[in-house]
C-alpha cells in the first residue's frame, strides 16, 4: 500500500460518512406532526400514545434517542433487575463465555484432530466423507437435536458453537500439516528426531500460519452464530436480549444492541489476527 | 575393507518400467573427498537419499564404518539443494535445533557455544539472529552446511549445495568448504552438475551413465596436489587432461555407455598422469 500524503484524509471521510448517514437517519426518523383524528376514542389514544394512535410516529428512534440509550448502557453495563432487565456488559459476558467454551472445546479437539488427518494419508481418506458432509451444514440445524439429547438449553448453545467451530479449524490444521516442506522433514528425520519432537518443532510452527487463519475464520462464525442461537434458546446472552428488545418494540436497544455486536466481533478478530501475526513466518 | 562401501546398489521406482540405475558398486576412504557428476535423471540424488537413509535402495546393500546403514542416523550430516531452513528459526536456531538432537544431553549453553562456534567457522558470527529470509542465498547455504557439520559426522552428503548459487558466492563458499574439509579430514559425498567444481573439490569423481538403468560407468582419480587454489588450478596442464576427459564423457559416452555386464568394477582412469608434476618456478 503506498503511504498516504495527507494521513488525516481518510478519518476525515469516515466522520463526514457518518455526519451524512446520522443526518439521514434523523430526517428519516423525524416524528411527523400529526393531527390527531378528531374521532379517536380518546381512552384509546392515552393508552397507545397518542402519536402512535394518529398513526404518525414510527417506532425508529432518532440518533439522539440510540445515543442516550447507549450512553445509558455504557455506564450501567452490569446491572441486573430480573431475568428479562439485565445490563448488556451481563448479556455480552454470557455470550462470550458460551462462544470462549465452544471454541476451546473445538480448538481442544480439531487441531489434534487435523494434525492426525494431516499426517496420515489414510485418516484422510476415511474421515474426509464425513467432514464433506457435516461442514455445510448450518450449525443452528443441529440445535433440536442438541436440545433433544443436551436437555440444558445453555449447554445445547456451546454445542451449536462448537460445531460450527471445529470444520474451519480442522479442514485448515489438517491441510497445513500434510503441507508442510518434505525438506524440514527430511531435516528433522536426518538428525533422528523423535515423531513427538518433530510434531511440536517442526510441523507446529510449520503449519502454525494455516492453523491461525483456521482458528481466525472459526471465531467469525461463532460470534455470527451465537446471536441466533441465543434467539432460539433464550433466558441470557446478547442474541436474548435482541430479541427480547424486538418484543419490547424497543429499536433503539436492538440498535446499541447491534453497534456492541459488531464492535466485540471486531475485538476478537484483531485478537486472533494479532496470534497469527505472532507465528507466521516469512520464507 | 573401505569406510563406506556400496554393493549391487539398484533402486526402482514403484510404476516404473526399469530401474534408475543399478549394478553400482564403490567405496569411499575415510577422509576422502568424492563427488558424483551425471546427467538429470541419472539417479545422483537417489544414491544420495540411500545414503542418507532417506530413501531405501531396492537392492544392494551400503555399508558404513563396519555397519550396515538403514534410515537416517546421525553420523550423516546433510546439506540440502534447497538449503532446507526452518524459517521461523534465527540461523544460530536452525543449527542448534542438530546440536542439541546429536547431544541431548548438553546443557543450553553448551549447545549454544558449540553452535556459534560451527556459524564462525563458516564466517556467519554476525548473522547468528538473522531469519532466513534476512540472509542471502550463499549465507544461507552456509547455514545448511553449518548445520550439517555441527553433529560431527562421519561422513557429510552434499546434494548439489552450490547450484543455486552465483558464480562469485559459489566460489567463496567452494575455499570455505574446501578449508573446513582439509582441517576436520572429513569424509565427503558430493553431488554436482559442475565439472570445475568436480575437479576443484574432489580426489575422486564418479561418472555415472545416462538414466534409466544407469550404471557407475567410470571412476575419476583427481591428482592434482593439495591444497588447490581456485585462481591457479586451472594453469595446471593436468588439469585440463581431467576437464576434456569429463566432458568428453558427459557429452559423448554418458548416453551410450553399455556396461560389458552386471557387477563389473567401474574402470578407474587417471587423466593427465602421465604428465610430470609442474615445477614451482
């Protein structure tokens, strides 16, 4: 990429494609002035509200209104008032602990996994079926059969999680293991290193780069994912409270909802882009 | 009986109508330095692979100070064609990742002191944290060498070393080789496509004939005395008695060399032997 001559320009753009699209929105938002139908049962109109009653107000909220909300969460994030009123810091805290505990689980079982699919032709060939057939499948399809056998709702969430987790990370574990230069092995071979010494020294840091992205792509789709699953399930987590706000007919929730969704799947993609900063290696 | 010694050595590739070569049959000295020159194809890197344990020979058999070789161990050190780095590794890395497998024993910091000392040797001391793709290509085939030499082995296989390398590097890194080999009298097998570098490096040539059933077609002896300087060596008239004799060779008789039957000795020739050593003048 060719260094910029003027760096502020670019961060000038973005805050003027904002400034535009904010503007948008507030005209688009604006509560029309209405008058209220002279005919109206007056009991009706103090009970919905009386721009609603006219039929001239949307439930889209202004900026301003989203930016007060958000304000408002981001000092309170953790309070807790009852199963449907909790702060969003709690909803997102559950959301990543189910994502963290699905994903270690596939990362704990994938990478060994593809290491063996890796090195053995033969484990290739006979597991390779199986993985053609379950890795497009969309991971919420096994959620009423995760429910019918996990039982725990919460726990059939980390199952979803992990299933959609594992195929990236083994499909890419296994392919950069059976790729690994047949001179690093043939090195390692000549100087009689152990089958274990080699796997760790050699294939490892070999195929760390592809096993990263694998594990790079995976935590994409989990956070994708957990927002629906927790839709299906319920009782806590960011995808819950989506949707609880969407019965609350609360849009402005369900937009600082969204914006927080959006910036925690941005951290944990600079986390995971940063690990494989870390192992990769130039030739 | 030799230090190294190769008997009815034959490999067929599986799917392969004949063999790449077989009938092969020498011996190599303790200390001595012997480099193979054939054509592609000729099953130079083969030879070079049973040897190393890397590749197994479909018949025949290779012997090494008394025992027989199977797989690779580590009284072989080998320098890779393609160097063979671990990229993710410093150079100094790269070397003690051999030292420590030939010494497990050893504590960290003798590793490290023997693995410095090897990097000196091939004049690498202010490369030692540089990555790979910091180094050159003759510094990293430096590296590869290095690696090689530092588990001490008794004996070193070469597989091409130099031939990615330009002309100026080739030559610097052949005095190097050529310095370290005299002073560890170690025992070398070489593979080269160079017949200077041949002439240059080795005290014997194998000649191999054309691939498929390739066969040890003539053995080379190199008198010219040592130590040998690049600069000058090609002033000795012997010299070129050899180059004509190999060249003649490669270009003419490689492909239509028949051997007069399986398990004969390779003839053995000494081009230019018959001239008087020069008198330094």
């Amino acid at each position: 990429m060719t260094t910029l001559r003027k760096p502020w320009l670019a961060p000038l753009l973005s805050v003027l494609l904002l400034a535009f699209l904010l503007g948008v929105w507030q005209l688009a938002a604006q509560p029309e002035t209405t008058v209220v139908d002279p005919g109206l049962d007056p009991e009706y109109a103090a009970l919905i509200g009386a721009a609603a009653a006219g039929g001239g107000q949307s439930a889209m909220p202004t900026p301003g209104e989203v930016g007060g909300k958000l304000w408002a969460h981001l000092t309170d994030p953790f309070y807790d008032r009852g199963t449907n009123d909790k702060g969003l810091g709690i909803q997102i805290g559950y959301s990543l602990a189910r994502v963290l505990a699905g994903y270690l689980i596939a990362v704990a079982l994938a990478v060994p996994l593809g290491f063996l699919i890796g090195m053995s032709p033969l484990a290739y060939r006979a597991l390779d079926p199986y993985i053609q057939v379950l890795k497009p499948i969309s991971p919420l399809a096994w959620m009423p059969l995760a429910l019918y056998t996990i039982k725990d709702s919460g726990t059939s969430a980390v199952f979803v999680i992990f299933i959609c987790s594992v195929w990236p990370i083994l499909v890419n574990t296994a392919f950069g293991v059976a790729s690994v230069r047949r001179d690093w092995l043939n090195v390692a071979r000549t100087l009689e290193v152990s089958p274990l010494r080699t796997a760790f020294t050699v294939i490892l840091p070999a195929a760390a780069p592809t096993i990263l992205t694998g594990m790079r792509i995976s935590i994409g789709i989990a956070w994708l994912v957990i927002v629906a699953a927790e839709m299906l399930v319920g009782g806590t987590g960011i995808g819950y409270f989506v949707w609880n706000e969407w019965n609350n007919l609360s849009i402005a929730n369900i937009i600082v909802a969204i914006l927080v969704i959006g910036v925690v799947g941005m951290a944990l993609d600079t986390m995971l882009a940063r690990l494989a900063r870390a192992v990769s290696y130039r030739e | 009986m030799a230090f190294l010694h190769i008997e009815a050595l034959a490999k067929r590739f599986p799917q392969a109508d004949a063999p790449v070569f077989e009938h092969l049959n020498f011996s190599i000295e303790r200390g001595e330095f012997v480099c193979i020159l054939g054509h592609s194809g000729c099953g130079k890197t083969t030879v070079l692979n049973i040897l190393s344990g890397l590749d197994e020979a479909s018949a025949g058999t290779v012997v090494m100070d008394g025992r027989e070789v199977r797989g690779p161990a580590l009284d072989r050190g080998v320098v890779f064609q393609s160097h063979a780095l671990m990229p993710w590794l410093s150079a100094l890395k790269n070397v003690e990742f051999g030292v420590r497998s030939r010494w497990p024993e050893w504590s960290r910091r003798e590793v490290e002191a023997h693995s410095i000392k090897t990097l000196e040797m091939v004049g690498l001391a202010h490369a030692l944290h540089k990555k790979p793709h910091e180094l050159s290509g003759g510094m990293k085939q430096r590296v590869g060498i290095a690696r090689a030499f530092a588990i001490q082995p008794k004996m070193l296989l070469l597989d091409e070393p130099f031939g990615a390398l330009d002309a100026l590097t080739r030559g610097t890194i052949q005095d190097e080789l050529m310095q370290i080999v005299a002073a560890t009298q170690q025992t070398v097998f070489m593979i080269t496509h160079d017949v200077d570098e041949s002439i240059l490096l080795a005290d014997r040539i194998l000649l191999m004939s054309n691939g498929p059933r390739a066969q040890l077609a003539e053995i080379v002896e190199v008198a010219l005395p040592r130590p040998r300087d690049r600069h000058t060596i090609h002033h000795d008239p012997r010299y070129y008695r050899i180059r004509n004799h190999l060249v003649d060779f490669l270009v003419n008789r490689s492909r239509a060399f028949a051997a007069p039957e399986a398990g004969h000795a390779p003839a053995v020739v000494n081009p230019g032997s018959d001239i008087p050593e020069p008198q330094a003048a």
